[in-house]
C-alpha cells in the first residue's frame, strides 16, 4: 500500500473541502481536516470560529453545500444516520437522564442505539473510564460533572464505536478531574478511537492532542503535530492562535 492510501484509509473522520452555514452566511470555507485512528486532533478557535458548526456538519445536522464528509468510509449526507452510527458526540452539557444511574443510563441508551444492554458490556465500559464502583448505582442528579461526562463517555466505549467528538470537555472541570479526563482520552486512544475535540484549553490541548488545528474564517490557518516536537511549544502555539484571530482576544 501506498503512503497516501495507507493515510487516506486511517482516516476515520474526514472532511474535504467542505463549505457550509446558515443560509447565505458561510461559516466553513473549504475546511479539510482528517482524524486518524489512534488519534486525538483539538480543534481551537475563538467564538463563533466555526467550531460548534463543524460538529453538526460531522453529526449530518448540517449538510454543507460543498464538500465531502465521512466518517469509517460513510458519506455523512448519502446517510446521516448510518454515518452517525459510528460517532459518539459528547456535549459540554452532558445529556443524560438525572433520575437513572449510570448503569440505567447506559442500558437504556444501548438499547435506543441498537446495541445489546448486558451487564458485562456496561461494567467493562464503567471500568474502562473509571467511574467509581459504589456510584454506578446512584442518580446522576447526584454526580459530579467529572462522573456525568465520564457515563456519557462510557456509552461511546460501549458502543464500540470508531470516531468521538467532544465539546469543550474540560469547561468546568477541576485539575484533577481534567488530569483523569486525559488519562481516559489516553485509553481510547490506544484503543484505536479517532477523537476529535474542540476545545478554548491550549495548554490541555497541548497535553493531550497529537495535533492542534487553529480554525479562523472557517479554515484551518494553523496546525501543529507533536511529532514535530517545537510545534507544540505552548508560547509559539499561543502566538499562532492570536494570529488566527485577527481583531480577538484569545
Ligand atoms: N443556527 C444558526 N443560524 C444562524 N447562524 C448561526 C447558527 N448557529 C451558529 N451561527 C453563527 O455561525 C457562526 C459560527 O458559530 P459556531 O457556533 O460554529 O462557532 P464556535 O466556533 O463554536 O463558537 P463558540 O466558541 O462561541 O462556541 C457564529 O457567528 C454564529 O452566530
């Protein structure tokens, strides 16, 4: 296989060249940005950038007026619900029912997902993210936002499913549980999950992402790769964010 087939194959989430936005108001110009396999890409910029827009592009809410969209080899507008199948979208706000348990929450959504509800998949899942045992069987109305976003994250785990998109999963969240949020991303990582994050935390981002793609205009002005070890140098990274948002304050 070729380098570029082995690349084109990895990417899990794919948009190319895609332009979209509210009636006559173009958000995205001709965005193209892959997420591999194994990979976490954090996707900055300042408000209304365009971020929000490119999560509802991915999840079909949205369908771009030009452009290609997939996710696992799926064409987002030839069948939004097939390509939806294979994502996992965890908003700032986690939505979960407050009156179930974790353990409730996760059977009940399987089975609304199609997936078979046995108890082993949704303890594995609970594990996975590392939800307290002794809090599984209590009412999220009682959770921190910490554990709610660590059930909505279990639910993707339990899905098996290839892609993630997160919503500034780190607003809100103390050190420490931000420190355990990395270390979930890290687990889904080596599991093969193509995550894609937006977020406003640089230097988390830094912490966590394999690469950075500053979104100004409804392009990718920037993108830094951590294999490229200098691009990911918190001031240099925060100088080319300014400057992907001429007129804003970062
Ligand atoms: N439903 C809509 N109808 C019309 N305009 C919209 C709609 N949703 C968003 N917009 C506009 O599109 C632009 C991009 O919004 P978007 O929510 O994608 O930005 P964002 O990068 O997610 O910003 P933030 O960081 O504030 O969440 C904004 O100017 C916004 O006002």
């Amino acid at each position: 296989m070729t380098e570029m087939q082995h690349h084109v194959e990895n990417a899990v989430l794919r948009l190319n060249a895609v332009s979209a936005g509210y009636g006559s108001r173009m958000i995205l110009e001709g965005l193209s940005l892959e997420v591999s396999r194994g990979e976490i890409f954090a996707l900055l910029g300042g408000n209304g950038a365009g971020k929000s827009t490119t999560l509802r592009v991915l999840l079909g809410f949205l369908k771009p007026s030009g452009g290609e969209v997939t996710l696992a080899g799926q064409d987002v507008a030839a069948d939004p619900a097939a390509a939806r199948a294979h994502v996992a979208y965890v908003a700032e706000n986690v939505a979960l029912y407050e009156h179930l348990s974790a353990r409730e929450n996760l059977a009940y959504l399987l089975t609304l997902a199609g997936v078979a509800a046995e108890a082993s998949r949704i303890e594995g899942a609970l594990d996975a993210v590392g939800l307290d045992a002794a809090a599984r069987g209590r009412r999220l109305s009682g959770y921190s936002k910490g554990m709610r976003q660590k059930t909505a994250i279990a639910l993707a785990v339990a899905r098996q499913v290839p892609v993630l998109l997160l919503d500034e999963p780190t607003s809100g969240l103390d050190p420490r549980a931000i420190s355990e949020f990395h270390d979930l991303l890290d687990v889904l990582r080596a599991r093969g999950t193509a995550i894609l994050m937006v977020t406003h935390d640089l230097l988390g981002a830094t912490q966590i992402a394999d690469r950075i793609g500053f979104l100004s205009q409804g392009r990718l002005t920037q993108v830094a790769d951590k294999a490229d070890g200098s691009a990911f140098d918190i001031n240099s990274l925060y100088q080319a964010y300014q400057t992907a948002q001429p007129g804003q304050a970062a």
